[in-house]
C-alpha cells in the first residue's frame, strides 16, 4: 500500500478472497508473486467469478498472465502489450 503525503492511497481493503460483490472495473495488477498466483486454482477461481461480473476488466503488466487462465475466452479491444517475461529467447 502506497500512503503518500498528500492523502492519495492505493492499495487494497480486501483480500481478493474476502471481496463478496461485483465489481464495476477490475484490474488485476502486475507484481513478483505471479508465478505463484498463476499456480493457485482457488485464487484463479476468485478472479474468474470477478471478472464474469466485472462490466470492465484490466490488466497491468504481468496481471495479464493471472487473467489469461482465469478467464480463456477474454476478448481485448486491442493489442496487448507484451511483457519482457513473455518473449521467447
């Protein structure tokens, strides 16, 4: 959690788990513990049913690699942007 000066903060107030209505956005974040998370059925599960009643879905960096499983069938509207983790050699 970020908690500068000025008042702004971003983090989070639930775990993913612990979140029990819908969002309107969701926006799964990039970070270090993706290639634990992508392993976590139970996690995946959660993002799945968020993301089924999200009206709009996001990722940031390798978020996208926990919302590929989580959901196979994402349509994007463009392009993604390819992380330096998901090229080959």
């Amino acid at each position: 959690m970020t908690a500068p000066e000025d008042g702004t903060r971003l983090g989070a107030d639930l775990a993913v788990a612990d979140v029990r209505q819908p969002a309107d956005v969701l926006i799964i974040p990039g970070g270090p513990e993706w290639e634990r998370l992508i392993k976590d059925d139970a996690f995946l599960g959660v993002v799945r049913e968020l993301n089924e009643n999200a009206r709009s879905t996001a990722s940031v960096c390798t978020g996208a690699f926990l919302l590929r499983p989580a959901e196979p069938e994402v349509r994007t509207l463009r392009e993604p942007a390819e992380h330096e983790a998901g090229r080959a050699g």
